[in-house]
C-alpha cells in the first residue's frame, strides 16, 4: 500500500520543480514544458487522493486537469509561433513591449 | 511490493523534473519531460488509476510531447542569449516559491491527514464511467466546447496572415 503522505510528497515536489521552471527559464518552450510539470504534480495529488479515499472523484478531476492542459499546451504553441514569426526570438527578456 | 514500485518511479520522475528545468538545450529538456511523463503514468498504475495512466501515457507521451518536439525543430534553436537577472528579480524568484513551500509545509504539519474509507482493493471502473457521464456530464460537454474553441483559436493565432502582408 502507498502511503498518502508519499503520494503528497511527490505530488508537491513535482509542483515546485514546475514553479522554479517557470520562474527561472528564459526560454518560452522551456516555460511551457514546466507548467506541464505544474500539471503532473497536482494530477499525482488528485489520483492519490482519489485512491486514498476510495473515490472515482479523483481520477475525474484529473481527465479535466489534462484536457486543460492539452488546451493549455496547444494555445500556447499557437502563440509561440506567432511571436517567434514576429519577432525570431523567444526569449522573454524581448518580450517587453507592454511595459511602459 | 507496491509502495518500492511507486518509491522507484517517483524518484525517476523527481529526477528526470530535475533535468527539465535544468538542461541548457531544450531538446534534451524535451526527452526528460517526456521521462517524466512516463514515470508519473508508473505512478498512476501504482495507485491503481489505470484509466488515467493509459490517458497520460497516449495524450502527454503520444500527443504533448511530440508537438514540443514539433515547435523546438520550428523555432530555431541556436539563438538562446541568457541574459543576467537583476537582484530583485532573482532574490523574488527565489524567496516567493520557497514561502509557498513552507506555507504548504505547515499546512500538511498542522493537519491530520485523512482516514481511509471503504473497503480495500481495485477502484471500479465502471463506478468511474457512470459518475463521469451522470454527475459530471455538463462539465464533460463544457470539456469538448473548451477543446473545439481550442482547436479553432490555435489555428487563427498561429496562421500567417496573407491579407494583411504586414510580415
């Protein structure tokens, strides 16, 4: 039996490793691929947590948690796209134009 | 037997969360997302969400993964200048997500965890499929307009505009 507290761990793990990603990285792409870590660590919560307490509930609320990622995910390749056609660039630091 | 098989993949994907955020090249952070994937569906298959497993494995292995790859091969890889950060920035990038971490800490600390419910053993399937076409079907249908509206907006932002003749 796993423990739900490992299951937590791993979860919360994952989500701040995704945070750091996306926080540190300079690369779009890069900052993309976190948040699809972002999104792992809380599907490890919902399906351990489903499975701690006996319930389809959690598996549930994880197939809508990867439908908004796949959302997520190809909204934000569409905009990679645009910019990087725009630009030729996909740093962040260039993406400036809104300061002010 | 089950708890070493979920202590191995969580430490593959803890590792390999590692490597992505830390590889310079993007490809290569590329193949550890997607050995990252691959080990959390391990996980999945430990706590007995074979449904979820099988999604993760064919949509973020199959789907994601390959369209990653699609738009690093797109977008030309050479020119990644890394600039330095400022101190604020740096000290803020740090300090934030290390006070959400302790906060989550505490939490977790302060908290008794959950008593299990029900009886031991495999979760039903079919109690999954029937909870998520009666109790969740309007969510359910929100999902597919979500993903048509997606499907419809990638398009429109990623096409070039011939009309216009701007770029």
């Amino acid at each position: 039996m796993v423990p739900i507290n490992a299951v937590f761990a791993l979860g919360i793990a994952l989500f701040f490793l995704g945070l750091f990603g996306v926080l540190l990285r300079k690369n779009l792409v890069v900052m993309l691929m976190s948040l699809e870590l972002v999104l792992n660590g809380i599907n490890v919560i919902l399906a351990g947590l489903g499975f701690h307490l006996r319930s389809p509930r959690g598996s549930i609320f994880a197939i809508f948690v990867v439908l908004m990622a796949v959302a997520e995910a190809a909204v934000g390749f569409a905009l990679i796209l645009s910019y990087f056609r725009r630009k030729k660039t996909y740093d962040i630091d260039k993406l400036n134009e809104l300061k002010g | 037997m089950t708890f070493a098989i979920f202590l191995l993949f969580a430490l593959m994907a803890v590792f390999s969360a590692v490597m992505v955020i830390t590889r310079k090249n993007a490809m290569h952070s590329v193949l550890y997302l997607a050995f990252t994937v691959l080990s959390v569906a391990g996980v999945f298959f430990t706590l007995q969400a074979e449904y979820l497993g099988a999604i993760q494995i064919l949509v973020y292995g199959g789907g994601i993964v390959v369209l990653y790859i699609f738009v690093i091969i797109i977008v030309n890889l050479d020119e990644v200048v890394p600039g330095r950060r400022k101190l604020m920035p740096k000290v803020f990038i740090f300090a934030w997500p290390a006070l959400l971490a302790l906060q989550v800490g505490f939490l977790f600390l302060l908290n008794r965890p959950v008593p299990r419910e029900g009886p031991e053993g495999g979760l039903e399937f079919r109690a999954m499929a029937e909870m998520l076409f009666t109790s969740y079907a309007l969510p359910f249908e929100i999902a597919s307009v979500l993903l048509l509206a997606v499907l419809i907006g990638a398009v429109l932002v990623a096409k070039r505009r011939l009309s216009r003749g701007s770029d």
